[in-house]
C-alpha cells in the first residue's frame, strides 16, 4: 500500500497544492440564446437565462435580455445546453480509495473487505494500526476526488454518508469540497454497535442446531461461525449505551462546527443502517434534526438478507415501521438509499412520511442486491431520486452512468413499454428536481429546476462535442450515449455554477488542479494489488462471516440444515432474475 508518509517534507498540506481559488459571484452572468427543456413538453425552447445574486433572476425569449453593465459576464450560449445540476443523492466519498479492487461479493459480505482495505482498515496505509495513524489527509482526498468526479458528470450537490472517525476527518472533507465548489450535504455515517460486524450479516436460522451438532462432534473450531467461541450467532448483537452518547455527541459537533448552508456546506444526520442503530440512536438522531432543522439520511432494505434482518431485529418485522416509531422517518428531507426490497405497504408508508427513496442501480447490480421497483413506487407517491453510491461499490461517481441505467434497467420490469421511464424524465426529475427535494432542498427557494427565483444550481453542456453529435435529441442523447475521450473530441460539460458561482470552466473544474490531484494520489497510494486480496477465505472475521451467510440463505445445505423459518422464506418478487424464495421445513 502506499503511505503519506512518502509525501515531500515540505508538504504541510498536501491538499493546499491542488486548490485554486473559485471566482466570487459578484457579477451577473448572461447566458444568451441557450437551449433548455421545455417544461411544459417534450421540446427545446431558446432563452436568455440571468444569473445574479445565486439565483436564476430572469429566463427570458432568446434575444431580449441585455447584457449586464459594470462587468457582467455574457456567454454565448448558441451551441449549448442548460440543465438543472442533478443531486447525486447518495454516496461514500472514502470509497475512492478501494474503487475496483473488491472482487464480486454480496453487500454483507463485500462491506467487511471495505471496511479492511480502506486507509483507516487493518489492512489500510499503515497495517494494523491504520485506524489511529492514517491521517485525515486520506479522507479530504477522497472526498476531493468524488466531488469533482460528480461535478464533472453534471452533479451540483452531493450527499455524502460519510464514515468519521472524529471531527478532523469531517473538516477535512468539507474543507475538500469547499474547494470542489459543489454543494454538499455531509452525513456522518455513525452506529452504535457494541460489536463490529455482529448485525451486518443474517442469523442462520438453524443456529442453534448447528452448534449443537458442533458441540457433540467435539469440534474445537466450533461451527465455524462469527462468535467468539467459534459458534453460531443465535441473537442480533446489542449496543453499546456510551458509545451512543459518543456517537450522539459527535453529530451535535460536526453540526456546531460544520453546518454552514450558505456556504455550501450542509450537515445530515447518518445512522448508517436501523440494524446497527438502536432504538435510542435513532431516536437521539431525530432530536438532533428536530432541533437543528437538518436532513436525516440512512440505508434501507437494500439486499434480501437486509429484509431477512428486518424479521429477526424488529418487532414489527420492517424496517421502515421501526424507522417510523423512532420518529426519524417522517422528518422534512429524510432519504433512504437503496429500497429494493421495501413491500408495497412499506412504500406507501414512505409516502405518507414525505421521506424520500434513492434509487442507485449501479451499486445495486454490481453487488447482486436488486433491483428497485421505480413504476410502483412513483404510483405509491414516494419521491425517488438518483445516487452513485460509494465508488467501491459502483467503481465511480460518473452520474450520467447512473441515469442510463436507472433509464434503460426498468424496460426489463414491465411489456408496457409506455411505461418505460425516458432519459428526460430520469435526467430532470429523478436526478435533478427529486434529488433537491430528498433534502428539503427543492421548492420555491431550492435547486433542481429551471425556474426563476431558483438557486443557480445550473449545468451548461456544448451541443458540439462529439457525444452530443449528431443532433438528434441532445438530453436523451446525454443519457443515453457515450462520452468520448480525445484532446479534440470536446468536453460534453462545458460550464457549471453552483449558487452562481462558475465551478467549471472549459470542461475543467475551476478549483481544482487536476494534474496535481493526480499526482497527489499516485504518491499518497502507488502500489497496485488484486482483487484476489479480497477473497473472503484469508481472514478469520471476514471467512466466518461468509460461513453464517451462505448458510442464512442455505447456500450450504449441511451448515444451515437447507431450511428457514416460515417468516424468513418470502421476499418480494420481481427484484431479481431468480426466485427469492428460501426453503422451509
């Protein structure tokens, strides 16, 4: 691996060599004759669009608005595209660091090679002792990187659920992207296990069987379980009462310290699942945001074995009834990631708390979690927005990659084809004015739509490039098609202001170096490795773990017996290519 430590002496702050600073938006800017949707239909229409104060002041008939005195800017928009920023509505920024390394796993299975092979993992920048000694510096990078991969794809704001060590790792990270110009939305991805890695995966069902049956073979390794003593899990893990106050504590920080709206910088409240937050987690969670007026934001039945834990943690058997009666659910601008498996009595739930769903088909494929039902949860009324995920789960944070296959999966869900989603409707919807609403962000005074009296969260893309060529339909085509890479092949992404401040000039991003932020993580981690290292098998934990796994969903017919309990045998259909439906006795 490599390690800061290969940083030159005189580099005090590695990161201050790769910030430029942003340009003030003191100046009105005049975006003349650009092509915009036509919100009213399926069209284009040419406008003038002023930029003053952070704010969409004017959108006017190509040709009428003046161009600003006392040294406004004016951009000839004749061969471009305007677009709402789209909100990439959900992601990890530290991932970057382990994007394409962990090889084909399940969510509970590839979690526990995440949490290893990041810089602060025991197999992270500084081996076993990584997590007391891998600098912040790690985590501004990353959240660098991600900022301006997203910026780069469209994106405008960005919610980050973002695991912290403490407060220094958030500083960091904001500071990152302060400099990127996006506005963020920084969750602090906290738990309160008393345990590590004890409600990540399912219990097996036939738990206490097959410890028994290890105990009188005499086996000394147990049943090759998660326990201590080698067995079987029998119960969920419990929590930990004063690391929940720890953790309760930090959130109050990061909000006294970092929550700064209008300097882009918003802090949400991220438990990072109901399963590894207890009760007064959550419920401590929604005092905060009650108090502070803040978004809440967390995972939610994103894999069937997510839906199996919802029945063996919960009283009620659902997560979502469990969110709910903490009171963190219906909060303004609650979003969960994921849903795959959420029944329709729990979606129209989501509906009635104004708690919105996000949808990241990327991750959810590359990790065999699912699909979301996107036709039914928009009849149910919920609100679905867009998100990467974390680019160790989606190697990634291109946005336009994410609206493709969020257009193109759901043609498989249904014969109807005029029910099919289009690529303007995933585009300015889901990704744009969607997303802003998931965080309480939309409106008359939010982003996300090209209204007047908006924030001036706006994207301007050159109609010339090869990937919008040739004129065909320029929104679909952005979707849809391809980006080449070559020096002459044009920059899809010419321009972007994010509260009318220029983010992106040229197709580069105006506050960042990126020679030198490719430089930066070349020395901070030079070393190559394989996915091979990520194989499940070579580390005690993460071998148990896989063992309880396979037999939860008796892959493994002699460790789990090949049966569950009735309540654990059915799963909603029609969110995998197989049948979800496990045995029972």
């Amino acid at each position: 691996m490599g390690n800061v430590t290969r940083l030159p002496a005189a580099a005090v702050d590695p990161m201050a060599s790769v910030i430029r600073p942003l340009r003030p938006a003191s100046k009105p800017t005049l975006l003349r004759n650009a092509l915009i949707p036509d919100s009213d239909g399926d069209g284009y229409l040419r406008r003038d669009v002023l930029i003053a104060d952070g704010l969409l002041v004017k959108i006017a008939p190509a040709g009428t608005l003046a161009t600003p005195r006392d040294g406004g800017r004016f951009v000839d928009c004749t061969h471009r595209m305007l677009l709402p920023g789209f909100f990439n509505a959900h992601t990890h920024s530290v991932q970057h660091w382990v994007r394409g390394l962990i090889m084909p796993l399940p969510l509970e299975l590839w979690v526990l090679q995440l949490i290893q092979h990041e810089p602060r993992g025991n197999g992270g920048w500084n081996g076993s002792e990584s997590f007391d000694k891998t600098p912040a510096l790690a985590v501004g990078v990353s959240a660098m990187l991600c900022g301006v991969e997203a910026l780069l794809s469209g994106c405008t704001a960005i919610m980050d659920h973002h695991y912290i060590r403490n407060c220094e790792d958030m500083a960091t990270a904001v500071a990152a992207y302060k400099a990127v110009g996006i506005r963020a939305f920084i969750a602090p991805m906290l738990d309160d296990d008393a345990e590590l890695y004890q409600n990540f995966i399912p219990l097996c069902s036939a738990a206490e069987e097959v410890n028994r049956r290890a105990h009188a073979a005499g086996c000394a390794c147990g049943s090759r379980g998660m326990r201590a003593d080698g067995n079987f899990r029998e119960r969920p893990g419990g929590s930990d009462a004063e690391k929940t106050k720890k953790q309760l504590a930090l959130w109050e920080e990061c909000v006294e310290r970092f929550h700064r709206p209008d300097e882009g910088i918003h802090v949400v409240i991220g438990p990072v699942t109901a399963y590894s937050a207890s009760l007064d987690m959550l419920r401590g969670a929604a005092d905060i945001r009650r108090r502070h007026g803040l978004a809440g934001h967390t995972h939610l039945l994103e894999t069937r074995a997510q839906a199996m834990m919802a029945h063996q943690h919960f009283p009620s058997g659902s997560a979502v009834s469990h969110l709910a009666e903490s009171g963190f659910l219906s909060l303004p601008g609650t979003s969960c990631a994921h849903a795959c498996w959420l029944t329709d009595d729990e979606a129209k739930l989501m509906a009635e708390s104004g708690a919105s769903v996000v949808h990241c088909p990327v991750s959810n494929l590359r990790l065999g979690s699912g699909v979301l039902p996107l036709s039914k949860f928009l009849e149910h009324g919920v609100n679905v927005a867009i998100g990467c995920d974390g680019a160790a789960s989606s190697d990634g944070q291109d946005m336009l990659e994410a609206l493709k296959l969020a257009t193109i999966i759901h043609t498989a869900s249904t014969p109807e084809y005029r029910d099919w989603p289009t690529a303007r409707f995933t585009a300015l919807t889901l990704a744009a004015r969607n997303g802003y609403r998931s965080v309480n962000f939309g409106g008359d005074a939010g982003g996300g739509e090209l209204l007047e009296g908006r924030v001036a969260d706006v994207t301007l893309w050159d109609l010339t490039a090869l990937s919008l060529l040739p004129r065909t339909d320029p929104l679909s085509l952005l979707v849809l098609g391809s980006r080449t890479q070559a020096p002459g092949a044009g920059s899809g992404l010419d321009a972007a202001w994010v509260d009318g401040v220029l983010t992106v000039e040229g197709g580069s991003p105006v506050g960042i170096d990126l020679p030198a932020l490719r430089a930066l993580i070349i020395i901070l981690q030079s070393d190559y490795r394989s996915t091979a290292v990520t194989d499940p098998s070579l580390l005690p934990h993460t071998a148990a773990a896989e063992v309880e796994y396979r037999a939860a969903f008796c892959l493994d017919a002699p460790d789990g017996g090949g049966t569950v309990t009735p309540e654990l045998a059915r799963y909603e259909q029609g969110r995998t290519l197989y049948d979800p439906t496990l045995p029972t006795a």
